[in-house]
C-alpha cells in the first residue's frame, strides 16, 4: 500500500462501467487498472492468490456474525465490530501517514459508512437472530445485480436488455426462494436481509466513485475512522443493556468479523485487484455465496435444504450474464 494524496494527485486508471461492476461482500468498490489489459505472468498469479484470499474472507463473514452473536446482543456485535476495524484501519493510515481526503470526498464517505459500515452489518446481523447463514448468503448473493442496477440509476449509464433480464431474473429466483422458505410470506429477517441489500448497494456504488480518486483500502479505512465516535457510542450503549456470555466462538466471531471480513479481506482484495483488474477478480467473486453455504455447514452444522445451492447457482448465473454485458 502506498500513501497518496487524493486531493492532489490521482494516479491514471482505467475504469470499468460502473453498471457492469460487481460489487465486493465486504465494503468498498471495484476500479479497474492498467493491469486489467495485459497483467504479467508472475502478478497474474499472485493477483489471483491475493483476490481469492479475499473473496474467502468475505465468505466467511455470515458464519463468524453467527458465532459471534452467541456471546454478544446484535447492536453490541455490530458497534464492536466497527470499532476494532477502524483501529486497524487507523492504524495502516497512520503508519502510512496517509493524508486526511479533500472536503470534497467526505460526503461520499458518509455514504459508504453509512451503508457498509452501519447499515450492511447491523441488518444482517439482526436477520442471522432468525434466519440460517445459507438463507442469508442465497439472498444477498443478489447483491452484486442490486449493486449494478444501483449504479446505473446513480450514473446514468443505460445497460443492455440482455442486462436487465437477468438482473430481473435474478431478483426473482432469489424472491421465489424466500417466499418458499418463509412459508409463502416475507419474515422479518428477510425484511432486514433486502434492506441490507439496498444500503449496501448505496455504499458500494458512492464506494466506486470514490475508488477512482483513492485507493480502496483507503475509502474503508476513512469511512471505519469516521464512524468510530458512532461506534464507542453504540459498544458503551449496548455492552450495558446486552448481555455478554464471552465463548471461544463469540470472540473469534468478532475478530474475524472486524479485522478478517471488514478489513483484512478487502486489503488483499484490493491488492489482487490491481494486479489482475476488476473484470478477472470479479470472476472469482461469483463462488462467495456457494463458499458462504459450504462454511454453514462445515462450522455450523447447517442443513442445507435442495433449493439453497440451486438457487446460488441460478444467483451465480445471472451475475455471470451481466458481467458478460
């Protein structure tokens, strides 16, 4: 990671179309660079390496919230959560000496805290109170078609049919599917699941915007600082009124969770993509939410009804074609 001053210097990149980016699992969005065109041999492979350490992180991202909820209250899981990420990420800014953003970039950091670092995790983690980690990964593996849908509504870009029919087909398997598993009706932690996917989606298009200016790791890092009194706030808050049965389960949950998900796996995510660019990473992003189900069982002891892996794959497909658009 090198440290540059957004305000002053930008380093020439080249940009995918922003409704044909998929979007991370964990915060921030995807910029293409020169790499993309021509990546040599030996930085193909450790691009690779690097992003698929990332998409693993971020896969394992539902079932550390679960363990973690089994020693902290959700809004307790959720502000600690924040707080340990932003000592990390305050931590590399303040090694690097990475200078503050220009004023310009603050409202778009409000945004992608707002989505990614409160609104994403808190949701979720409330759904995972009601709901298994293989329902919640069969339905926010949407996120990416939300993501670009978003994005093209933000920019104005105009996408073509083959596009939208997938992203349409898409939300519609993944409806089915939660319509069937609830019983015919929506539950609550369904209802927090889709406005999980909505928040994100904001966060990650205004993450993408901001990606072309500074690089990834830093539009997290700053967006974790600036919520940070938010977050001591909320741990002091729900530490008192919560309570806390500390496990091995519920600490490592949190760690993973904090350093692992929010922040590590997006370093190495951001560190391959650079060195393969945002349309060969984003390739190996499509197996997260297939990763999330194989990790629901193997740690959790999930049972994995027919439609759950079926419904990833139909998911993984629709993405596929609307990367190819």
């Amino acid at each position: 990671m090198r440290a540059q001053n957004s305000a002053t210097h930008v380093r020439p990149v080249a940009v995918t179309g922003a409704a044909t980016q998929p979007a991370a699992t964990q915060p921030g969005a995807a910029r293409a660079t020169p790499a993309e065109s021509a990546p040599a041999a030996g930085g193909a492979r450790t691009g690779t390496l690097l992003a698929g350490l990332g998409v693993v992180a971020f896969s394992l991202t539902f079932p550390a919230t679960a363990w973690g909820l089994e020693s902290f209250g959700p809004w307790s899981l959720v502000s600690l959560r924040s707080v340990l990420a932003a000592v990390v990420a305050g931590g590399f800014l303040l090694a690097l000496r990475v200078p503050l953003p220009h004023r310009a970039h603050w409202a778009g950091l409000a945004v992608v805290a707002a989505g990614v670092v409160v609104g994403f995790p808190l949701l979720t983690t409330l759904a995972l109170q009601t709901s298994t980690t293989s329902h919640a990964a069969v339905v926010v593996g949407l996120l990416p078609l939300t993501t670009a849908a978003l994005s093209a509504v933000r920019t104005g870009a105009r996408p073509s049919r083959t596009f939208w029919a997938a992203a349409i087909a898409g939300a519609a398997v993944v409806l089915g599917f939660t319509l069937a598993q609830s019983g015919g009706g929506l539950s609550a932690g369904d209802g927090y699941l889709f406005a999980a996917l909505l928040v994100c989606a904001a966060g990650y298009t205004e993450g993408g915007r901001l990606a072309r200016v500074l690089p990834g790791w830093q539009v997290i890092g700053w967006a974790l600082v600036l919520c940070l009194p938010l977050s001591l706030t909320g741990s002091v808050l729900g530490l008192a009124h919560e309570p806390v049965r500390l496990s091995a389960h519920g600490v490592a949950g949190l760690v993973w969770a904090a350093a692992g998900s929010t922040f590590l796996g997006l370093y190495v995510w951001y560190r391959g993509m650079a060195e393969i660019g945002a349309a060969r990473a984003s390739q190996l992003q499509l197996a997260q939410p297939l990763l999330t189900l194989v990790w629901s069982v193997t740690l959790l002891g999930e049972h994995l009804s027919p439609a759950a892996p079926l419904t990833a794959v139909a998911v993984l497909v629709c993405i596929a074609v609307t990367q190819r658009r």
